[in-house]
C-alpha cells in the first residue's frame, strides 16, 4: 500500500495535480463565480476549462528532473497565495507582490495566525510526499506520444468549451476583469514578471523638480512663519468618517475646531495600498502615469521645499515611507507598530520653535491598518463594542468588526484633535494649515471582501474613497490673504491625491516647471 502511495507515473501526477490545483487553490476564484450568480452549469464549465488548460501546461512543463523543483516551488506559493485568498478574498496582482514586499514584520506577525496551522501542516505533508514519492517515466517516445495525446484531448475538450461559450466569456471577462486576479498560479506568476520588469525597467534620467524654484511669498505678515502639517492617515476610509456624513460620531473630538475645517466629499485615493499611495501622493505624476518604479527616479514635494529651505520633517509610525523620505529628515517611531500615533507629536511644539524656520512636517499614521484593529487604539478608546480581536474574520460578526475599525476612526480623530491644541498657541508667530488624507480606504466584508489593495480600475468605491480635510485657524486665513468662503464652496467637487502635489506648492507660494494652476485647491481662492 505504501508503495502504491509512494509511485506514480508522470502522466498520473499531471492529472491529479490539475485537479486538486483546480478544486483546492482556485476554490476562492470559482467561490466568486458562484458569487456573480453565473449558474453551476457555467461554474462547472469554468472549472473543466480550467482543468483542461492546466493539463496542457503542465504537459509541456512536468519534464524529468524538472518536476519535482517546479511542483516544490507550486505547492508552496499556491498554498501562501490561498490562505490570503480565502481569509480575506484578496485579489493577487502586481500591486499585492509590491505590498508583500514592502510589509515590515510587524504587518507579517499580524497576518500569520493560528488560522494559517491547516495550512501550513497540509503544506508540508505535502512536500514530504513529493521528496519521497517516486515518479516514474516511459520511454521518451512513449512519454511524448501519451503528452501529445493528453494536450489533444484537452485541447479539444476546452476548445469545445471555449468556442461555444466565447462570447459570453468574453463579455463576462470583460464586465469582472479582477477574476484574472483570483486564478491560480497565473496570478501570482504574473504579477512577480510584471513587479521585476517594473523593477528593472528605468527611466532614461532623474526627474530634477528645484532647478527653477519661483518663491512668491503673498501673505501680509512676512515676519510670520509657515507651519504646513501633512498628516497622511492609514487606511481610513470616508464612507466611516462623520465628518463625511456617517452616522456614528466618529470624529467627535474633532467637532470642537469644525469651524476652522474644510472638509471635502469626495477624495479619491492614488491607488489601494500604501505602496503606491503614498509615494503617488508626493509625487508629480498623477494617479494614471504613476508607477512605483518612478518613485526612486524622481524628485518630490518633500524636496521642492527642502530646497526652498523650508525643514522639511518625515515623523513615521507605519511601515515607512516608500522611499517619499529618502532625502529628508526622518523619525521613526512605533517600529512594527508597537506604540501608538500619539506618540509622534508628543512636545512637537517645542520642537517647531527650536527649528526656527518654516516647515513642512509630515506624519505618516499607523491608523486604522488591519487586520488587528482592536491593536491601534488604547483600551480607553474602546467606544463601540464588542470588537473583533481575530485577524481571521470568519472568526466575528460583521458588528464586532465594524466596531473595531470605527474605534480606529475615533482613535485618530483625538490623535489629529490633540495636535491641533498643541499647535494651536503657535498661531500668533505661524500661519498654520493641517491637512489630513488617508493613502487608501478599507472594505469590512462588504461584497465579500476585505482590506485593502484590489486592483484599482475594479476596487470597491470604499477602497478608493478616502476622507480629506484642511484646518486653517481664521489668524492664517487673513494672513495669507484666503477668501474663506471661496474655500468652503469647494467643499463638494471631486478631487483626488493628484490635487495635493500642486496644493502644497500653491500653499507654500512655491512655482516649479511641474506646478499645475487647475489642480492647486488654494490659488483659486486667494484674494488679489
């Protein structure tokens, strides 16, 4: 008996392989055909065309000496790759490689739960199978006529398929472009060719952004000077700010300085994840000519007024700034997200006197990041319960987890709220203007999903849809000549993170080659 488990010819593997690849780790992509209600006919259809293309590659691919390599390195990446599938519905492209990359260890001690145990022991019972099993060959004329044979009959079976279906899988593909994403191991092959050649692929020279830097300083007290503060939040989405219009008052502690605040609508995020939001959001180029390649090729706001000679400060509690900082000074706090925010701006007052000279300080939140949400506020911040403190979400209610990831919002909103007092005395010697976005939104299970980094073109709209917000006490209003009410007339037009390159330098009376009039939201309400 053991024998038998331990031999089996190639073409035997081929076929059982393709099948446990099919039914086990493409399982979360077709859990979402049933999930777009096109029939169990068609999921089935789905499933043996599937089927049919994988015994096609893999007859071509399972070669001897060869196989054994190829299927080690399979089972491990399809096995990491189905258990983020399964517990959180996450789509696998580029983006995701580039987000797994990039994670630090706190993110990754997060992620790996006791949930991933089944996993992991099946992951290696499998691999210890594989090391002793014995795979047999025929001769290599036989070998390749029973290979031929089998890519035929495969061929023609999801031929048959394919060609009286093409139309509507077409036009279905088309409709839900982000199930490419869900197939494995194509997924996850492809996005690792297309993050190597993003990698690899450079652009011909260093975009240089302060050779020609104008200053035009038009605000009335020039002895006065400016204090920008750029809080960029984490994974906050507006749909859960009351700020926006939601029905828990999660940003209460924000309520008391409202007067002083313009608040917008609709702000759309650069992309879905932190890897590429929060460069793009410094950067020059919008959200459509971005690549995350062209963040190491390319000067950024940061350094625009670090030339100007404004001291310019990166203040990080998350998982860094994505190379945003590289030329500027840096603060890390929290390292793997073992404190709070708050401890960012903790005698921030003190230290913008010692500076001395205009500045522009950015803080980079750990905010609402998950999946541990119930981890990124203090216990006495804890307003909504109960709460979910599983990353597995399966294992809560969608109210447990709802109110963990309000918590967060709450949470932040004294965090900013706190800073704001501490600035606040400073206004008699700053001109003071706060902005607040987060890199990207959130989604809690609706539509299935959860977290964050869905391929943008198809992400949820809570994905996208981030809260933005400017306090500007009235002392810098006047003194930087800003017609208030023009400002809060804009409050509901639709802009995006491709308007705060040009804001920032519009704020800061700054003009470079790169600097667009029609997308800085504060030229146009400066009064002549």
């Amino acid at each position: 008996m053991l024998k038998k488990i331990l031999t089996i010819s190639s073409r035997q593997l081929i076929l059982a392989y393709a099948v446990i690849s099919v039914l086990l780790f493409n399982s979360v992509f077709l859990k979402n055909l049933h999930i777009a209600e096109v029939g169990w006919l068609n999921i089935v259809g789905a499933a043996i065309l599937l089927y049919c293309m994988e015994v096609i590659v893999y007859s071509l691919l399972f070669v001897k000496y060869i196989t054994k390599p190829l299927l080690f390195l399979l089972l491990i990446g399809n096995t990491i790759v189905l258990y983020f599938m399964s517990g959180y519905n996450a789509a696998i492209d580029k983006i995701m490689i580039i987000n797994a990359i990039q994670t630090d260890k706190g993110e990754v001690g997060e992620l790996l739960q006791w949930n991933m145990l089944p996993y992991g022991i099946l992951l290696i019972l499998a691999l210890l199978w594989l090391i002793k099993v014995k795979i047999t060959y025929q001769s290599l004329r036989l070998e390749i006529k029973a290979r031929i044979i089998m890519i035929l009959s495969a061929g023609i079976i999801g031929g048959i398929i394919f060609g009286t279906n093409f139309k509507k899988i077409a036009d279905f593909m088309d409709e839900n472009k982000e199930l490419r994403y869900y197939i494995v191991p194509s997924n996850y092959i492809g996005s690792v060719v297309s993050v190597a050649k993003i990698m690899i692929k450079a652009p011909d020279k260093v975009k240089i952004l302060t050779k020609d830097i104008e200053q035009i300083p038009y605000w009335k007290d020039t002895n006065r000077k400016n204090l920008f503060i750029m809080i960029v939040g984490e994974t906050a989405r507006a749909y859960s700010f009351s700020l926006s219009g939601y029905t828990r008052n999660t940003n209460e502690p924000l309520n008391k300085y409202r007067q002083d605040m313009i608040v917008y609508d609709k702000m759309y995020s650069c992309g879905t994840s932190t890897a590429v939001s929060v460069p793009c959001i410094f950067s020059p180029y919008p959200r459509k000519q971005f690549t995350q390649k062209l963040t190491s090729y390319s000067e950024n706001i940061l350094d625009v007024f670090e030339k100007s000679g404004y001291d310019v400060i990166w203040k990080d509690a998350n998982s860094g700034c994505k190379g945003v900082c590289n030329r500027v000074k840096t603060q890390i706090y929290c390292e793997y997200g073992s404190c709070m925010d708050i401890e960012m701006h903790k005698n921030f007052a003190q230290e913008v006197k010692a500076s001395g000279k205009n500045m522009l300080v950015v803080f980079h939140q750990r905010g609402s990041h998950g999946p541990l949400y119930y981890k990124r506020y203090p216990a006495e911040f804890e307003k909504y319960t109960p709460v979910c403190r599983s990353a597995n979400f399966k294992d809560c209610t969608q109210e447990e987890l709802t109110n963990a990831y309000d918590n967060t919002i709450y949470y932040t909103s004294y965090v900013i709220a706190d800073l704001i007092k501490e600035v606040k005395p400073l206004e008699k010697d700053y001109n003071i203007v706060l902005l607040y976005t987060s890199d990207h939104g959130e989604t809690l299970g609706e539509g299935g999903k959860f977290l964050h980094g869905a391929p943008y073109e198809n992400a949820p709209a809570k994905q996208k849809e981030v809260p933005f917000f400017i306090w500007m006490p009235k002392s810098t209003v006047e003194n930087m000549n800003y017609d208030w009410k023009c400002l809060q007339s804009h409050q509901k037009d639709e802009i995006s993170h491709d308007n705060l390159f040009h804001s920032l330098l519009g704020l800061g009376g700054l003009k470079i080659e790169d600097y667009d009039k029609g997308l800085d939201i504060f030229t146009r309400c400066r009064k002549k």
